[in-house]
C-alpha cells in the first residue's frame, strides 16, 4: 500500500493503472476517523474493482462557522493501519493546500437538492462536499465510488451531481452500519460520552417506532414526524434539530406516504454532537444489497 500525498501523483498513478494495466478502479472517500461503516464500503471496494483507493480529507469547505472542522477526529496512523488489513492499495491524504491551491475559486453547487434538510440547517456544506468530490472523481476518475447511506442526501447529492456533470463513475451506495445498540455509526459518535452513547439509542428507536406505525397503517406525515419528536425527546440528553418524511429521490415533503420510497431523515443533537440517521419506507429491494445509479 502507498501513501499518496500529491494531487499529481495520484492522478498519474491512477491513469496508468486504467490505461496501461486496463484495471477497475474504486474510491472510498472518507474524512478519516476511520470505522466499520467506512470498512464495510472499503470491502464493498475490495470485492468489485482491481484497485482500491481510499481518500482521507478533512474537507474544511464542507464544515460551517463554529462547526466541529478543527477538532474533528484526525489519525492517519490508525487509519492507514485498518486499511492495511483490508488490502487497500493507495490512501490518498491530500493537504488542504493540495486540494485548495491559492487561487482556488470554483464551487460546485447542485440546486434544489443541497437546500432543504442537511443543507438548510448547515448552509454551504453540500457545496463544500460536491466541491471536493468533484476534485477527487477527476483526480482519480475511479469506475466506481462508494458512499454510505448514513448520509443519504449527500448521497442524492452525488449521483445528481454525476449525472448533471456527465463524470465517468458509477456511485455505489451501501447501507447504514450500526452499533448493537442501533446507533448508526459515524465518526461523530467518538464525541459521545459513555452516557450519550447510551441516549443516541434513541434516535434509531425513533425511526424503528415511525416504521412500525407505518407498518400499522400510518400514512399521514405529520403524525409519522410526532412519533419521531416525542421518542427522540423522551431522552433528556436528546434534542431535535429537524425530521422530514420526504420523496426518498427528489427530497420532496410528502403530507400522506404513499406506494413510493419515502425517505424519513432527521438529525438531533445528543449532548452537544450532532448526530443523522434515516430509514426508507417502500424501499425497492437490490439483488446484492447495493443501490447503483
Ligand atoms: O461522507 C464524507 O465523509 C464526506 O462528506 C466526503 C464524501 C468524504 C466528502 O468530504
């Protein structure tokens, strides 16, 4: 495995391996901070493509004033660790300044699609994201992309962003990876206490509880959204920063849930983190578990 610090040197890297030795790439982007649900996209990686990459970036544009970019958990000694067990073939960890020279000043903007949830409690951050996706899919310009569905509308995000941009990748999207808890995994969750951890169980028990109604007959989702609010604050460590139940492809709002998959996000805050998590209803069903474009 090699360290690839230079913009340059991946690209070049890369391009012979697609050209000169005709082999499938995959990426795996990541910020680092490495777990089971980054492993589980690198194993996906692992088992499609020739060669694997995995990006590690903090991305500084996709974090907003007074959110979490200069504490955000970094150790690439760890990281490039696990990735070894896992037979990865380059980590690319770029510097800020690799990825944003002076005189860095083209954003990526995908309309629509980057304003309501995520992006209208954290404005700019799916800028920052299609921004640095877009340099790392023409750096490496991999076959194949892997992304968690954990972050299901920078997910949507993405693909459109692929597809609008005409990029030659195919985007794989794999499920949400939890704790027995049921917490959904993320590197976030490294902010909790022993005690959050525990109360972050309810954000899962909240979607599992709209799903369930849902189940029962529920279809009006104003109703789906109270059983969301009133689980998520029956925890006191817990508190809600927004749920929606839209269009699981466009981000729509929906008033009834009908036939369609339909997306249930929210995010709440346990303590002072800042945690997301989401369920699909009428989800139509893969063959391998994987959702491509
Ligand atoms: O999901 C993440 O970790 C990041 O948003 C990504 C896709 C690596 C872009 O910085």
């Amino acid at each position: 495995m090699e360290i690839i610090n230079r913009r340059q040197r991946m690209s070049s890297v890369a391009r012979k391996i697609r050209r000169e030795q005709d082999k499938t790439v995959g990426l795996v982007p990541t910020m680092g901070a490495l777990h089971d649900g980054h492993l589980s996209l690198v194993r996906e990686a692992r088992r499609m493509c020739d060669v694997v990459v995995v990006s590690v970036f903090v991305n500084p544009t996709q974090f907003g004033p007074g959110e979490d970019f200069e504490h955000y958990p970094r150790d690439l000694t760890k990281d490039t660790a696990l990735l070894t067990d896992y037979n990865v073939d380059y980590i690319f960890a770029p510097t800020v300044e690799e990825i944003y020279p002076k005189g860095f000043s083209t954003y990526v903007n995908v309309e629509g699609l980057s304003e309501q949830l995520e992006g209208a409690s954290r404005p700019g951050h799916f800028r920052g994201v299609a921004t640095v996706v877009t340099v790392l899919l023409n750096t490496i310009r991999p076959d194949f992309a892997f992304f968690g569905q954990k972050d299901a509308q920078q997910a949507l995000v993405i693909r459109r962003l692929v597809k609008d941009l005409a990029f030659d990748t195919e985007i794989v999207i794999l499920p949400i990876v939890r704790e027995d808890s049921g917490l959904a995994i993320s590197s976030r969750n490294l902010y909790l206490t022993p005690d959050e951890q525990n109360s972050a169980a309810v954000i899962h028990k909240a979607l599992v509880q709209a799903k369930s109604a849902y189940k029962e007959g529920e279809r009006n989702a104003n109703r789906i959204m109270e059983i969301i609010r009133n689980t998520v604050e029956s925890e006191p460590r817990a508190r809600l920063d927004y749920v929606a139940v839209t269009d699981a492809e466009t981000l729509e709002r929906v008033d009834r849930v009908d036939d369609r998959p339909t997306l249930i996000a929210l995010a709440a805050y346990v303590g002072k983190t800042r945690l997301i998590d989401n369920t699909i209803l009428n989800k139509v069903k893969k063959k391998d578990g994987a959702a491509t474009q």
